[in-house]
C-alpha cells in the first residue's frame, strides 16, 4: 500500500519505462487519472490536509474495454 508521496516516488521511480498511467478500483473498472489536487482531511486540525488523485470517468463510468 501506497501511504504517503516519499513511497509513491519510490514506486513510480523503480518503474522500468514511460507508459500511460490510470486507476483501477475493486471492480477492475478504470478511469483516467485527471489530476492531482489537495484534499481537505474529516478533523478539527485546519490545516490537515491530503493529495488525492482525481479520476475522470469516461463513457459509461470507466474506460474498461
């Protein structure tokens, strides 16, 4: 599991070539990786805050073929 961005550079660093990247969720559906943006955290810290990957749904809901 991917928790923080040190680990996700690592991953995406260790990765051998340049190739097109999407999410997949538990129902094997993908979706187009839109952007990266900051995601306010559910607490009372105001300033708790988080990077979220924002999906783009294409079609029907995902881009599975």
């Amino acid at each position: 599991m991917i928790m923080n961005t040190k680990q996700a550079a690592v991953t995406f660093s260790k990765l051998p070539i340049e190739k097109t990247l999407i999410a997949v969720d538990e129902k094997d559906n993908e979706y187009i990786i839109d952007s990266v943006m900051q995601r306010k955290l559910y607490t009372d810290e105001e300033n708790d805050w988080c990077y979220a990957l924002k999906i783009r749904k294409a079609g029907g809901g995902c881009i599975k073929r």
